[in-house]
C-alpha cells in the first residue's frame, strides 16, 4: 500500500489534534519529513521516550511519538494543563494519549474506518530500539518546540 503524501497527513493530523492547542505554549514548528521503504538504513534521532499505537485490520502498521525526556515532558505538561516536574507516570499518561490522538487523526485520514487502534505502549530509556517483525516502510515527520525535538512515524508493511 502507498500513501503518496504521508507526510502531509501526518502534518494535518499533528495540527488538528490537541498538539495544536497548545502550540503558543511550546511552539510548535513543523520540520522535515523523511520517507524510507523497508530496508533502508535509518538512524533515529536521540529518543528517550517513544509512545507506540498499533493499527491492527486493513493496514498492518502504527504510530510512534518519539522525543527526548526533556521534550516529551514539556509535550505532557502543555496537555495535561499541569506542569510536570520530571517524567513521571502522568507525563507517560499524557504522552500515550497524545500519540493515540495523533494516531485516530492519522487513521480518519487514510479513510480506513477497518483500523483497529491498540492502547498506547510507551517504551523509556536512552537510546531504545524499536524492532519490527516485518519490513516496514515509514514516513518521520520531525517537529520543534520551545523546549526541543520531537518526531511522529507511521509506518506500515507491505
């Protein structure tokens, strides 16, 4: 399957969603977006925080929020409403229900009503690697805020 603007859905889905409500806190800015096929080398940039939603049904793939701790706490402090003096378990909360709703965006986008969403899995530590059983393409569209960097994947197998 082949979206030929992933990167424009991820966009869209990013600003419609509650990212956008609180942009003028962490001003958010749109980066590059990057698009590999399966088996191409990729480095990740430094994440020490990535929130993992799968899609189960007609697409086999997911969503992934990937930022270092010092953003991912700032991301969850804006959308709990609360500030968040370290990553704690309500900075995970916020971040697992943050790329959920990043995640439904993206799934309203690719008009796939026969996508199953899985709960929000959040993988912690410094340099973490996330493997997938099966070759997957993926479109990265990274963003900055006030506070640092922070990526948005999907990605999908063939």
């Amino acid at each position: 399957m082949q979206f030929a603007n992933l990167g424009d859905v991820i966009h869209e889905a990013i600003k419609e969603t509650e990212v956008a409500f609180f942009n003028k806190d962490i001003g958010i800015q749109a980066g590059p977006s990057v698009t590999t096929n399966p088996g191409e080398n990729y480095l990740p940039p430094q994440a020490d925080v990535t929130a993992i939603i799968a899609f189960n049904g007609t697409i086999e793939g997911g969503v992934h929020l990937s930022a270092p701790f010092h953003c991912a706490v700032a991301l969850a402090s804006a959308f709990s409403g609360e500030e968040i003096p370290f990553f704690n378990d309500t900075a995970k909360d916020a971040i697992g229900e943050l790329a959920n709703i990043i995640a439904g965006a993206v799934r309203i986008r690719l008009c796939e009503d026969r996508i199953q969403l899985t709960p929000p899995r959040i993988v912690v530590g410094r340099d973490h690697q996330i493997g997938h059983s099966k070759p997957q393409s993926a479109t990265r569209c990274y963003f900055r805020t006030n506070e640092g960097p922070f990526l948005v994947e999907v990605f999908f197998s063939h």
